[in-house]
C-alpha cells in the first residue's frame, strides 16, 4: 500500500513519476485525478508498466479520455465502481478492452459485488427491465445508520416481507437486457424548468462525449424571481478550449432544446473535495457565475 501525500496528489507529473517509480499495480482513484495524470502527467515518460488494475469511482468519467487513459496504460484491466458512502463499492463493471473502437459513449455502473444484492424500485414495486426506478442496496456493506438520526434512518432504510434491510440510494438507474445497471441520475440533482424534469447528471453525460473537455459540472441556480437557470462548468486540454458556438452546437445535436445549459464557464481547474471528486457546493454558489 503506497498512500499519497496531498502535494503529491495534486501534482500529476510527481504522481505519474512516483506511480512508475514504485512500480505501482493497482490505481483507485476518480475520474477527476486520473483525466488530471492523462493531461499533465506526461504519461508518455512514465508508462507505468506495472500497472495490472485501474479502478475508478465516483464520478462520471468522460468517455474521450477513458479512452485515451486505456491507450496510454494499454496491459491494465479498468473497472468502473459504484457505491455511495452508506454502502461501501455494490456494483463493479469491467471496461471490455475493445472500448476504445466500440463507439461506447456511456459507461454502466454494472452489476452488483458478490458480497451486495441491488434491486430497482419504483417507490416500493419492482421496475422492468430498461424502466428508470430508484436504486436499493443490501448486503454486508450496508452502514448500521446515521448517528442521532432517527427521522433520516426512516425514510432510507426499510425491510422487505423477507427481513431484509435495504437501503434507498437515491440514485436513479435502470436495467439494461444484458444485466448491467445503468446510471441516470440522482434524486436531489434533478431539477424542474419550463415544465420539463431534468436529470443534470444526463447534461454531464452527454457533455463528457465532446473531445476537447477533460471535466464537467453541471449545477442549476434560482434567481430572485424563482426562474430556474442551469450553468455547466467545464475544463479542457491545453490549446483545446472550444468556443461558446461550438459548445452550445455540439449541445443542440445531443441535448433536447431544454436541456442546454444557460451558462458555459471554463475553469483551468474544477474545484474539488477532500476526497477529490468536484465539488459540487462550490459551484451551486451564486458568485461561482461572476
């Protein structure tokens, strides 16, 4: 177990020496770092030969720069993970090695870990295959409960006829006919405007397939007058910026008219948490549009 400093960390062509130096095997980080060490850390020096697991969490990761990360460490397998903290890693889908020419622009979050079961539920009804439901977990992973949060507890936890207890993720996702899950959205990410629902997250997704972007935000603000406006913070490779144009073309082919976001704001970098996933809090705040 190497454990990284926080300099380190953020300094993505230390990290990528230090990664090849050591002879690092198995990476587990977020989409956010790892897009981070295929743009900065001049990988081409450092091919990180050792490598044999590149495990990713969190976040969506942009298609294009899976791609080139798969390109880039070509004898690593790559697995996509999904868990919330309530629940520790439930689902896991292996990246097939023919993705790079498969003209895949989503990735799953796959199927359950053997030690998780995982069902789709509209509020307490089972979904059919390729229905959009709510996510529930059980399992040995599944946390006891909040701390002094007896209400909060209630409304995420219940037990089936079974006397199993399953917790209400809040994520939405649906089946796909082969057995992987697919991701859709959160709950609490989901917003109304001009009387249509829309899942942010499916903006990120559909963004995520535009080559010149490395990371993307999406986040809604309420003006004074209740109007709802969705902005999309973006970053991109060096000399890779696109144009405001470009960006909302590329959006009217793959968005529906109400989808497209009002703003567009380039970062050089987005901000993140401790955990380094992006920070979404930071980004809702009115001034983050100044």
């Amino acid at each position: 177990m190497v454990l990284i400093d926080e300099p380190t960390s953020k300094n993505p062509r230390r990290l990528a020496e230090l990664m090849d130096d050591r002879g690092i095997t198995i990476c587990y980080s977020t989409p956010t770092a790892l897009t981070m060490l295929l743009n900065y850390g001049k990988l081409e020096r450092h091919a990180c030969g050792s490598l044999r697991l590149v495990l990713f969490a969190g976040e969506i990761f942009p298609v294009p720069y899976l791609r080139q990360l798969m390109a880039a460490w070509p004898s690593a397998e790559y697995f996509n993970l999904y868990g919330p903290t309530e629940t520790n890693v439930c689902t896991w889908y292996q990246v097939p090695v023919d993705f790079a020419s498969a003209g895949r622009t989503t990735l799953p979050v796959g199927r359950a870990c053997a030690h998780a079961r995982v069902r789709v539920l509209n509020g307490d009804q089972p979904v059919r295959v390729g229905e959009i439901g709510e996510l529930v977990v059980s399992g040995d992973g599944l946390m006891s409960g909040y701390w002094n949060l007896p209400v909060v507890d209630a409304r995420v936890f219940f037990v089936d006829d079974d006397e199993i207890r399953w917790y209400r993720t809040g994520d939405f996702v649906s089946e796909a006919p082969n057995g992987n899950l697919v991701f859709h959205g959160r709950r609490d990410r989901m917003v109304k405007r001009r009387g249509y629902r829309i899942e942010l997250a499916e903006i990120e997704c559909r963004l995520s397939a535009h080559p010149s972007l490395t990371s993307i935000a999406v986040v809604s603000h309420s003006n004074a007058d209740s109007t709802v406006t969705i902005a999309a913070f973006f970053s991109c490779a060096l000399l890779a910026k696109p144009s405001l144009i470009d960006l909302r073309s590329f959006c009217a082919k793959h968005l529906p008219h109400y989808m497209i976001p009002d703003h567009f704001v380039y970062l050089d970098a987005m901000p993140t948490t401790s955990t380094g996933k992006i920070d979404y809090q930071a980004l809702a705040s009115p001034s983050s549009l100044q």
